[in-house]
C-alpha cells in the first residue's frame, strides 16, 4: 500500500484533509471511509481497515469532516447533514479522478451518514456500517448534561474525549430531526452491519433496528467484544477481512491485486508496515506469518522457524503415507512433533577430541505411531521417515541464490 495525502473542497467551501490509501497493484474499487463523531481519518481502525482493503485491492479515501483533524473549518458551524454534505464532496472528489466510489464504509456516526448518503452517491453498490446508531440524535447523550446550556445560550462548550468542542443548538436540532429509516428502507444497496454485542457507547439494539430497516441484501456479523472504536488491533484486521469478503460477493472487483504468483513460486508480502505481518501465496493457497508481540509482531500467524518446522512435519507424514500405501499397510494416523533449537554442533553429534563447533539448527522431530505396529515395522517407518525430502534439503547444504525483481 501507498498513501496520497490530498485535499479536497467540503461542502462549504473548506479544504478538507484526506488521505487515499492506494493498492501496491491493480485497484478493483474505491472505497470512502468515514470516520466517527469527534474521531478523525488517522485512528488506529479507520487506518488498519484501510491498509487491509487496500492490501485486498480496493482503494480507500479517508477524510476529516469540517472542522476536525487537519480540515479546515469551524466545527461549531457543522452539524449532521453538513457531515452527509462532506460525504457526498468526497465522492464528487473521487469521481473526478475517475475513481467513483462503490463501496461506502462509516463508523459510529460516520456509519450513520454513510445510510443517509449512500442514495445520492449513484455509483455505490455496497454500505458498511461500523458501531452505526440507528437514531443520529443518540450522539446528544455524549453532552447531555451541557443540552440545558446550550438551549439557554445557543452553545456551550463540551468535553468530548478529553477535548473542549463548541456545540451549537442548530447541531442539536439538526441531528435531533434526522430520521434514518426511510433512507436504510430505499437503500437500494447491499448492507453490511458490523457492531458488538458489549459497546457500551452505541447498544447493539441500533444494529437491530438497522438490520430490521434495510431490505435485502443485508448481513449481520457481530465483532464480539471489541470496544466502540475498535482499538485492539486483532478486531480492525477481523473487521476488514470480513468487509474484502463480503464487498467481493457485492462489487465487480475484477482482477486480483496481486496475480497467483506462477506454479513452483511461493510469494510473500507484508500485509502491513507496521509489525511483521506476512501474506503468503503459494499457487491459490494463502497462508500467514507473523513474529510473536515480545519481539514486535502482532502474533497473528506463525514464525518462519514455525513454518519450516510444519514442513518438516508434514513431509514426514506425507512420507510415511505413501510409504504404508505402497507396502499395502492398515496403519492409523501418524502425529510428527517437532521443535527447533539452535546448538553446536558437537552438542548434536559429539565426538572425543573434536574442537569446539559453531552452532548449527537442530531439529527435534518426534513420531507418534498408531498401535498395532510390530517392533521391526516401527523400526522401518523411522528409517523412512529419514528419508522425506525435507529432512534431506535441512540435513545437507543448500544454496540461495538472491537477486532483485
């Protein structure tokens, strides 16, 4: 992924600050993302969604509405439908390139503008509503207790999330008056609701009413126990690879952003640049690998040591198999476990009088036979289990070859 920093025109005139994360490959759709009341386009799950749907190949724009993060503008003169103006700006933006967005992702009220917007963004095919409310006049509980001083004066200035916000009347009757219903019901567009079961700032009895309002196609997928901004890391990445799965099913996303690499050639790329996470594709099979949180992964796949390890394994096995079938053998399912461990080599194989060695790998593998075996086939299986090809490639020398693509 690569991110363009631009900036665009909101609806009244202000220049709003965005950021369009691009595909390293082929784009095969745009997505708008918007982000949550207060939250700006740079918070940890507005970020990691992008980068994932971009790694999957849809082009992301983030922005910040007026007023808030790097925009320009007063936020004490926006309000919801200003925020719905902002959306469909971006789209006009985006348009303008010739990358007319087709999938529409918000969050909290963000989710709740996207449903308002969506059926005027005519080249939308998809929504996805993120810890959405189904009342946009829910977000007046996060000042409920300033709605009597702002009644009284016009405005008051509120807290929210540890930041002072000048909040006018016109925000609260204008986010007070918008009736999402009518606009879920004639949607017109493929659903997506994404809440959690435990959110404790939007209830899940919003994703109930926006569910029940839509008309197919629509799906639910509950995010758990992840918290109303979606921090944790694991929950942004499980959000994301629903959305790519889903938006697939919904959008002509045309070819992969990453072709199969060719027979015989196993490819791997990060998935993000923070941490170690991999893809790997090998043929149509994809797999991951990752290093544990103590030494800055994020833990979400196996180490390579883990992988080499598996393949010693797995060979073993493949072995013995076809072993049993060629001999004609009744034998019951065969367990290889195996563990690696940096030692010298006399350590390995030591001998009187040798000198001191330097440290080599040492792969421990332990086979696990079914019962019923006599003692000199148990004996023969371990002998042909020496005999796996990847046992032979890690016991002899190898050469790699580097060069740049």
């Amino acid at each position: 992924m690569h991110s363009e920093r631009i900036t665009f025109a909101g609806a009244n005139g202000a220049d709003l600050a965005a950021r369009l994360d691009l595909p390293d490959g082929p784009t095969r759709a745009v997505a708008l993302f918007a982000h949550c009341f207060t939250c700006s386009k740079d918070i940890p799950a507005a970020r990691r969604i992008a980068g994932r749907l971009a790694a999957a190949g849809i082009a992301v724009l983030r922005f910040d509405f007026t007023g808030l993060g790097h925009s320009d503008g007063e936020f004490a003169n926006t309000h919801f439908s200003s925020n719905v103006e902002d959306l469909l700006a971006a789209a006009a933006y985006l348009d303008g390139r010739g990358m007319a967005p087709s999938l529409l992702i918000g969050h909290s009220l963000g989710g709740a503008a996207v449903l308002k917007a969506a059926g005027r963004i005519d080249s939308a095919r998809a929504v996805v509503t993120i810890g959405a409310p189904f009342d946009p006049g829910h977000v007046t509980h996060n000042f409920a207790g300033s709605l009597d001083d702002i009644a009284r004066d016009g405005a008051a200035q509120v807290d929210l999330g540890g930041r002072p916000f000048t909040i006018r009347q016109s925000f609260v009757d204008d986010v007070s008056a918008q009736e999402l219903a009518p606009a879920i019901s004639h949607l017109k567009r493929a659903l997506l609701v994404l809440h959690a079961p435990r959110d404790m700032v939007v209830g899940i009895d919003n994703a109930t009413s926006i569910f029940t309002a839509a008309k197919h196609p629509k799906s639910f997928v509950s995010l758990d126990d992840a918290d109303h901004l979606v921090t944790r890391p694991d929950d942004a990445e499980y959000a994301a690879g629903v959305i790519a799965a889903w938006a697939a099913r919904y959008l002509a996303l045309g070819l992969p952003a990453h072709e199969d690499p060719p027979e015989g050639v196993v490819r791997v790329s990060e998935a993000a640049s923070d941490g170690y996470l991999q893809d790997i594709a090998a043929g149509r099979h994809a797999l991951s690998a990752d290093e544990p949180v103590s030494v800055g992964g994020t833990d979400r796949g196996p180490t390579p040591y883990d992988l080499m390890a598996a393949a010693l394994g797995a060979c073993t096995t493949m072995t013995l198999r076809m072993y049993a079938r060629h001999k004609g053998m009744e034998m019951g399912r065969v367990r290889v476990d195996v563990t690696h461990a940096r030692t010298h080599a006399s350590d390995a194989a030591p001998e009187d009088g040798d000198p001191p060695s330097p440290q080599i790998d040492l792969f421990t593998r332990t086979i696990a036979l079914p019962g019923g075996l006599d003692p000199d086939t148990r004996q023969r299986l371990l002998e042909i289990a020496d005999k796996c090809p990847v046992h032979r490639t890690l016991s002899r020398v190898s050469k790699i070859d580097t060069r740049l693509a």
